[in-house]
C-alpha cells in the first residue's frame, strides 16, 4: 500500500513526535499541496479522458496519494468539477475590501474579481473555460448553487460600500451584485461557447479582457437607461 506524504488519519507527519508551529505550518501548506495536486490531476484527467472516463483512483494516482486521502479532501469527483468556490470567493471579498471607498461599486468588483481570479487561472478554472465531456449538466447545477450563494455574499457587501443614507440601499446593492454575476456568468458561457466553435482567438478573447468588455456594458446600459 502506498505511503501518503502526510498521514491524514493522525494529522501529523509521518514519523513526527512532536508538533512545534514550524512542524504545523508544514503540516498546512502539505494539505494545501495535496489539495492543488488533487485539482490540477483531475482538470487534466477530465480534459484528456472525459469525466465519465475518470475515477477517483486515477486522480488520487495522478496526485500521487491514496483513495482514502482523496476523501478527506473531497466527498467525489464531481466536487472537482469547479475551482474552490469558497476560496475563490474569499479572494473576491479581500480584493473588494481593499478597493478605494470611493471607486463606483461596479467598477470595484470588476477590479476585484480580476485580482481574485489571478491565482487560480492557470488550473482550477479551466472547467469553468473547457467544456467537459459528459460533464456539463453538472457543472451548470452547482454553478448556479455557488453563484446565488455568493450574490447574496456580495449584495451585503456591496450595501456596506454605500454611503450612508443612499436611498433604498439594501434594494441598490441586490441589483448591482445580480448584474455583476450576470455578467460574470455571460463571460463564462461565452468563453466556453468560442472555445467550442474555435473563434477564441486574440487578446479580446482572453477571460480578463471578456471580463473587462463585460462590466463596460453594464455601465453603457445604465448610462442609456439615465
């Protein structure tokens, strides 16, 4: 049987006596390489053989751990299937704190969500860009899960950036955070609809720039409704 780099059922180190804050730093940052092994196994099994094609052995393999430690990560594969939405969003809600108080609430989440977006580019995201074999249906159900979870998230956050005694605040921020995540769900559907056809090509076609156009859209209807 093959030994794990880390003995999940203990939670220490294989061999380690004693726990100090260097040893339980360690400790961390081996769970979080398990975990991007994990991801990054399974996006390029999913591409290469299809989800249906994939099992959990085959991940837990390509991350060079066992089955029994790819569930301590991971109720099944089909968790795989999208980047970690509550670290994603994590990310969105620590790029928008740090955003001017001043900047429009459009433009800083638009801001937010490109700096948040930046670490798990090169992995995690491609299930959200790549159609998958024999997975979207999937893939659009808990979509539309994280993303009215984290609408709500981002209304409460939004409605705290406004300055007091903006009128119908609560009502404002609901109808900004929804037309953002309308426009980041149009940027997703249109990513993987050119990549199917083949037309995402160029530097208009990248993610950040489909992001950007996005948000500019939304401020040109607006400015059209005014």
């Amino acid at each position: 049987m093959r030994a794990d780099p880390l003995d999940e059922t203990t939670g220490t180190e294989t061999g380690t006596e004693t726990e100090t804050g260097t040893e339980t730093g360690l400790r961390r940052r081996k769970k979080e390489q398990t975990r991007s092994r994990l991801r990054e196994g399974a996006a390029e099994l999913f591409a290469a053989r299809g989800f249906a094609g994939t099992t959990v052995a085959d991940i837990a393999a390509c991350a060079n751990v066992s089955e029994r430690t790819f569930f301590r990560y991971f109720d099944s594969k089909e968790a795989l299937l999208l980047p970690d939405m509550t670290l994603l969003f994590e990310y969105v809600e620590a790029a928008l704190a740090a955003r001017p108080r001043e900047e429009d609430p459009l433009d800083a989440i638009c801001n937010a969500l490109l700096t948040a977006a930046q670490p798990f580019a090169a992995s995690t995201l491609t299930a959200l860009t790549h159609p998958i074999e024999g997975a979207e249906p999937l893939i659009a159900a808990r979509l539309v899960e994280a993303f009215a979870d984290f609408e709500d998230r981002l209304t409460l956050l939004i409605e705290q950036r406004l300055p007091a005694g903006t009128p119908d605040a609560d009502l404002r921020a609901a109808v900004i955070a929804g037309a953002a995540m309308s426009a980041v769900r149009a940027v997703l559907r249109t990513r993987r609809r050119r990549r199917q056809a083949g037309t995402d090509t160029g530097a208009d076609a990248a993610p950040a720039q489909l992001l950007i156009s996005s948000f500019g859209i939304l401020h040109e209807i607006g400015t059209t409704a005014s």
